[in-house]
C-alpha cells in the first residue's frame, strides 16, 4: 500500500532540507495538536496522529488512569479507574486513555497556525543537522561556491548549507562574482545567528598554510614543517618553515623553481606579499631573519620572562625594518610571539648617554639656588615642573613664553639670572684650580717678588766685589812693571772702564739675572774680553 500524498510531500522536504522525515511528520503531529487545543480552548494534554497510508490527521485528548479519586493530583490530565471503564471496558491503572477529538471545524487560522508551527520546527531541524555535520570542522579549509552577496557579507554555498563571510573575514584585494568557486577555512558554526550560522573566513593565516600544503609536496609530507605563521590579509604574510632533511633546502622548497609555487599561491590571494624565513631556534637569529627585509645591525634580549628583545638597525634601515604603519615589525612580533622594540644606532647611542648621564648623577641644581629670580617667578617656574637651573637653562625663550604668567620682561629676568649664576660659577671653578686657599695668589706673588730682589741684589755685590778686584790687580802690575806705550794708550780710555762699571751697577735687575745664568764663563774673563775687544777696534774717538 502506498503512502498518501502528504506524506510524499514531507519526505521531499526532508531531503530538500537533509532532515529525517520523522522529524517532519512530529512537526507536522505537534501542530496539529497546539492548533485544536487551541480551538477547543482546553489545558489538556493533546496529540497528533498522522496516518502514513490515508494521510489523515487526528488529534486527541489522553488522560493517565488511577486508582481512586483520592489520588487525582490534576483533574485535567488525570481520570479515576471507575470513570475510565464506562468510556473503555478492562483499562488498568496506569494506562492511557484518548478522547479524540474531531479537527474538521478548525478552519483556516489553525491552519496557517500549523503551519508556522511546522515551518519552526523544520528550520530547528534544519539548523541541528548543519550544526551536527560542521561543528567538529572548525579550521578546516573547504570549497565554496559564492551564492549572493548581502550587503558587506558573502554568502557561500558548501553544499548542504549555507555560509557567511563578514566584511572583517575578507581580504581587501579580492572581489567575487557569483557562482565562483573558492577556498574558505570554517571559523565556527554560530546557532544563534538569524541567517547562516556557518561562519567562514578568506582572512585568517590557515587559508595560506593550506595553499602552501596544496603547493608544496615536501609540506605535504612533512618534509618542510611550517613552524610560524603571520598574516595581514590583502597586505602581507610571513611564515616561518624548518626541514627536517638537512638535504632540503626549506626556503627553496616553498619558493619553487623560477618562484612557481609561491606565484601560484600569491595568485589564488589575489596577490598578497608572501615573505618566506627559515626557521631557527635562536630567538636572536629567527628575530634577524623575520624582520626580513630590513638588516638588522643586532638583537638583544632585554626581558626573558616577558618575552621582549631590543633590535638595533642602522639609521638608514629604521623605517623599512618598521614597515608600512609597522605591518613589518607587527608580523614580525607576531611570528616570534616576541615584544619587538626596534632602535635605530643614533637612538641606541643617546639612550646609553642618558643612561651614563643618570648612573654618573649628572649635575642638578634645585632653581631656588638662582635667588636672583625671586620668589614669585620659582614658583611659577616650579608649577610648570621646572626644578633645576639645568631644566631651565635648556629651555627655549617660546617654551618659556607658554608657562603662564611669564612675559617677555620676565623672560629677559630669567635670562640674566641664569648667565649671572653660570657667570658666577665659572668664575669659582676658575679660582678653585690654580689657588685652591683664597690670598695664597697674593702671598705666592710677594715671595716671588722679594726672591727676586734678594738675587739681584746679591748679584750686583758680588759684581762690585769682582770689579774691585780687578783694578786691584792692575794697580800691582803697575808698579812691579814699567808700562809701555800701548798700555798707556789703553789707560787713557777711561770712558769704557767707568761706562762699564756704571753699565753693571746700573743694570736692571732682568739683565743681572740674564748675566747671572751664565755660570760656566766668570765675569773677569767676560771683563778682560770686551777689553781685548776695544783694544783690536783701536782707539776710540775723544781718547788721549
């Protein structure tokens, strides 16, 4: 006997919807029964029957059977033994009795009642069944079909259900058109959405993972592990592979002959920057390697427990180790699963000065040491956060301008107390090194100056005492000898004698202490000289 035509009818919305029909026909049952209940305006428990073969529909009241009307806890769906026999001879305790009850007069509204109630219960079923088929599916990659577009979300068909991809899930270089088929990764399956509660992605980093794996049989067979992944969708991505056959060369292995495989998946991202960096172990190296294509001058890890390094590049390589709004240094750290501070030399070199500065206790001078300012303009100068002269003598006449209530006559004030007080201090650094004990300049002076005047004075005595000696000498030879001619010749130019002697006496005391260096020649033969002298000149004019 063949199934009516109802029931055909629920068994190719079943398959159109991959349900069970039993589910169906329930649905179909229960609004049956939420229909006549509410017609015959009753509280009582109500089912639905539908007969596969007539496809007739009943719905009837049941009631539980017990003993006694003491026992009767709800009048409703309860009834006594006694009263159960007179409707259905040999019914016991416990069994079920119906009353059914008749559903031709329920018209139209109960109708369209059933058949929200219907529709309700097959999209519940419908959602289960997605749910049940993609929820353990998550991260997997599948092939879509785009089926329409919803404002900003694509929607995709994957065969037995529907998917969504928002705006945040696409790639900002790629358009679809319907009916094109692509690759999305499942993100979760959502039961609480309105629409299609498959939620799928273009944007997160396992689409690229799964390409390379399409692309790259020693991917496939774990030849080439991929270690590390980084994407920014529709920008760049950087992924970090390791061989495991010191053979292979990892890098080249994605890369591909001419660069095939890695075009080919550039390609299907609609062509997205893909940076490819071997693996390492070494924080320090795999940190130089991931900042690609910048070159790193060093690495240093600055914070073990909270995983942050410190690279320094070269000033010329600051910005493109950053990146374009610092996608470079973001992936980067990323990848690592590092915190990156990036520095460049010039950087690097007035921090460690600063730092010198700060261990060294560099010079700080409270502002209250310039009294010159007075109190009023400290104070203000205080307010602003402005605590020592260093601060203050750093500081601009327009960042000056801009503390409240200093204008242009105070900021002439602030100026020459701050060059008188830095006056002042050279001037008692200048003093400190050569005279260390106030007056000992003065007292240094006259020592020195009486030395002098002792030593001149000893030198011109002593001169004397040798000139003396001299023409005692002379006065001798005189009177043992008879003087000849030329010796009177030389007698008779006193002038040279005496300006001589007048010349030594008279000699200041800078041309004694000159003559006095002279130790190794005595004065008398330097006297006996310049004699000797005069004599080979001759006779010198005004003599005898």
């Amino acid at each position: 006997m063949g199934s009516s035509a109802l029931y055909q009818s629920i068994e190719l919305l079943s398959r159109e919807k991959g349900i069970e029909p039993e589910i169906v026909v329930g649905a179909v049952e229960e609004a049956i029964a939420l229909a006549t209940r509410k017609f015959y305006k009753t509280q009582e428990n109500m089912r639905g029957e539908l007969n596969k073969e007539t496809g007739e529909i009943t719905a009837y009241i049941y009631k539980t059977v017990v003993a006694s009307a003491d026992e009767v806890e709800d009048p409703l769906n309860q009834i006594t033994l006694e009263e159960a026999n007179e409707l259905a001879p040999g019914v016991e305790v416990g069994s079920e009795i119906r009353m059914y009850r008749d559903t031709s007069p329920l018209g139209r509204i109960a109708a369209q009642l059933a058949k929200q109630v219907i529709f309700q219960k097959v999209r519940e079923a419908e959602r289960d069944t997605v749910f049940n088929e993609y929820a353990h599916r998550e991260k997997e990659v599948l092939t879509a079909t785009v089926k329409r577009i919803e404002g900003q979300d694509i929607i995709y068909d994957l065969g037995k259900a529907e998917a969504r991809c928002p705006k945040r899930e696409q790639s900002r270089l790629e358009q679809f058109s319907v009916g094109e088929r692509v690759r999305v990764v499942l993100l979760k399956v959502d039961r609480a959405a309105k629409g299609p509660q498959v939620i799928v992605s273009r944007a997160v980093p396992e689409l690229v993972q799964n390409l390379f794996q399409s692309e790259v049989p020693e991917i496939y067979d774990n030849t080439v592990v991929i270690r590390a992944i980084a994407r920014e969708a529709g920008e760049r991505t950087k992924i970090a592979v390791q061989s495991r056959d010191k053979d292979v060369d990892p890098v080249g292995a994605c890369v591909g002959m001419k660069g095939m495989r890695v075009q080919s998946i550039i390609r299907e991202l609609r062509g997205e920057k893909i940076d490819i960096i071997e693996f390492s172990e070494e924080i320090t190296t795999f940190a130089e390697k991931a900042l690609q294509p910048a070159k790193v001058s060093r690495v240093s890890i600055t914070d073990l427990t909270d995983k942050q390094l410190e690279v320094i590049v070269d000033d010329t390589q600051l910005s493109l180790a950053i990146g374009k709004k610092g996608q470079n240094v973001r992936l980067a750290a990323k990848l690592l699963g590092w915190k990156i501070d990036i520095k460049s030399e010039e950087e690097k070199r007035q921090e460690v000065e600063q730092q010198m500065q700060a261990l060294s206790g560099g010079p700080s001078t409270p502002i209250e040491q310039v009294t010159e300012l007075g109190d009023g303009i400290i104070q203000k100068l205080v307010t602003a956060g402005i605590t020592t002269v260093e601060a203050l003598a750093d500081m601009t006449p327009e960042q000056l301008e801009e503390i409240p209530g200093i204008g242009e006559k105070t900021l002439e004030k602030i100026s020459v107390a701050v060059r008188h007080y830095f006056g002042h201090f050279e001037e008692g650094e200048e003093g400190h090194e050569p005279a260390p004990v106030e007056g000992a300049e003065s007292a240094i002076s006259e020592e020195s100056r009486e030395a002098v005047r002792e030593t001149d004075q000893a030198e011109a005595e002593n001169s004397a005492d040798v000139i003396r000696e001299a023409e005692q000498v002379e006065a001798a030879e005189e009177e043992t000898e008879p003087r000849s001619e030329a010796e009177s010749a030389i007698e008779d130019v006193p002038p040279a004698d005496e300006a001589e002697v007048s010349t030594l006496e008279d000699a200041p005391a800078e041309a004694m202490a000159q003559d006095s260096q002279s130790d190794e020649e005595p004065l008398l033969e330097r006297i006996e000289t310049e004699h000797a002298t005069a004599d080979g000149d001759g006779p010198r004019e005004g003599g005898a």
